[in-house]
C-alpha cells in the first residue's frame, strides 16, 4: 500500500499541491486509458478497497502540520477519485480544517452525469475533469471505459455541472498520436468545447511509461494540433516536451499572425520564439499590438 498523501508538488498551473491518494492500496478505476502510467487493470464501477474518512484525514493533518503553507489539497487516486463512496463526506471534513487552503479533485469524468457526483464536485473550489475524445468510439479505444459509460453522458454532465459551478473548471486533453490527433476528432472536441467554455484546457501528452503500446506526439505535433482549436478557447499547452525544441527568429508580423491563430503561454513563448523575437513580443505589447491575458492563473499572450 502506498501512502495516503502524497507531495507537495509544484507546478506552475497549482502552485504548492498535497495530494491525496483515495486508493493506495491499487489501481481502481472506471476506466484503463492505453496511457495510463499505472498497471493495466479491469475496469469497476465502485471501489473494492475503501480507506475511511478518518484514516485520510488523520494523514492529512500530520502533513499539514509539516507543510502549513500549501496551496491547494489535491483529490486524487491510483484510479478514480470520485468512485470514492465517501468523497463528499471527506470534502466536509476537509472544509473543517482547510483554512485559506484551496481544494482540487482530478477526475476522469466518467461519472460527472451522475447527480450526486456533480452535487459532490460543487463543494470544491477547483475541479479538473478530463475529456480525451468527444466520440464514443474514441472514448472505448483510448480510454476503454467500463461498459455503461457514454460519452454524450459525459458531455452532458459536464455542461450540467457547469452550469451550477462557480469555481474554476479545467478540461484536461491528453494526445495520443494516431488516437485523438485526427482532425475529425479535434473538431467534434472543439465543438463541444466552445459550448461548455471551462476556465482552461490544458492540451498535453504521453510524459511517463504507458501502460500499453502508445506513443506520445511531439511537441510541434502538439502545437499543431492546439491550431485546429478556436482561437478564442483558452488553451495551454502541457508538455515536457518542450526541451526538445530549438527557438526560432520570428518577425513583427509572423508573431502577430502565430498568436491569432493560438494564444501562447509565456512557456510557449520561450521555447518557439528566440531571444530577439522574445524582445519583439514585449514591444509589440507596448505598442498594444498584443496583450497579456490571464486565465486562473496562467498568463496568455494574444493579439489586441
Ligand atoms: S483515468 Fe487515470 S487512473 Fe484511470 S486508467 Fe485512465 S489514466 Fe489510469
């Protein structure tokens, strides 16, 4: 069994994160992505192993003694967090003890049609769902989800959820090449996307061992890929893949045409745009030619 929590982690997007494994003991999940970095593992529709409510937060609280200072308490899982039976249970008891300290959960979305789940993710103050395909054909080949789950559900139930949530909504894509990179694929997401309008989508790849034979795409194809999106949708491109890339020269008028195809991140910005060209963006936002936009937390460059 591995540990009830885990971190702090770091990252750009959540600052300083604790996280919280609901399912130490094994991978219980509604779905067996192709990607997924734990073991292949059947697919179960409610958890087998059930940690209690007591032991989490006996955890919790030991480790926020030793890191008082985290931004946010991270719900998670060696599977699906929401197949938890006592999540929103556990949220109260969170509630009770969290302070200023935000909390997330990283779900798959497989259950968001389901009433209680959605009354569940409303006491969060942050919720990622992730949404690979927007074909059920996609959904069964990529995501190999347990048999019940429905796609167009899905898509249902996140605009149900939507619609009631006030806090920051993220939709987390994860390409897997020859998968969801079509662009039949892409535009059905983009549709669905521009209806649902999250706070952010964060577009990225394969970045640890999968469990089965998947390849990840490059960062280029990645970028591409962000292009067949709306430009108006606010996406951020999560890859660490991005070293691999050599910074080029471009003009005024080449960066003034790249951002109104896809806002960029200042991470995009670094790794696409050489030294010169970094200094061309900054003066076209002087010139107000570009601007800086914020999205829950991450800076976007985009034209004025
Ligand atoms: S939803 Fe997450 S834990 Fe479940 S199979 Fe997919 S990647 Fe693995």
């Amino acid at each position: 069994m591995s540990s009830i929590i885990f971190g702090p982690v770091y990252s750009r997007r959540f600052g300083k994160s604790l996280g919280i494994d609901l399912s130490p003991s094994r991978k219980q999940c509604n779905f067996d992505c192709l990607y997924c970095e734990l073991e292949p593992a059947n697919t179960m529709d409610h958890y087998e192993d059930v940690i209690s409510v007591y032991e989490v937060m006996e955890a919790l609280k030991k480790a926020l003694k030793e890191h008082p200072d985290v931004d946010f308490i991270t719900l998670t899982a060696n599977g699906e967090p929401t197949l938890y039976p006592h999540l929103s249970e556990l949220i109260d008891a969170i509630d009770q003890i969290k302070g200023e300290i935000k909390t997330l959960i990283l779900s798959n979305a497989g259950t968001i049609d389901d009433p209680k789940v959605q009354e569940t993710l409303l006491k969060l103050d942050e919720v990622k769902l992730s949404l690979d395909c927007a074909t059920q054909s996609c959904l069964k080949k990529l995501d190999r989800a347990h048999p019940g789950i429905d796609v167009e559900k899905i898509k249902a139930g996140m605009l149900a959820f939507k619609s009631k949530y006030h806090g920051p909504l993220v939709v987390e894509i994860l390409v897997v090449k020859t998968l969801n990179d079509r662009p039949e694929e892409i535009a059905r997401l983009n549709e669905y996307l521009l209806k649902l309008q999250p706070t952010r989508i964060d577009l990225g790849t394969i970045d640890r061992p999968p469990a089965y034979d998947v390849k990840p795409v490059s960062y280029e194809e990645l970028l591409a890929v962000s292009k067949l999106f709306d430009a108006s949708l606010p996406l951020y491109i999560v890859s660490r893949k991005k070293s691999e890339v050599r910074a080029s020269s471009y003009t005024d008028q080449e960066i003034v045409e790249t951002l109104a195809m896809r806002p960029l991140s200042p991470d995009d910005i670094e790794v696409l745009f050489d030294n010169e060209s970094q200094k061309r963006v900054e003066k076209l936002i002087k010139e107000g030619k570009l601007q800086v936009i914020e999205s829950n937390g991450v800076k976007f460059y985009k034209n004025a």
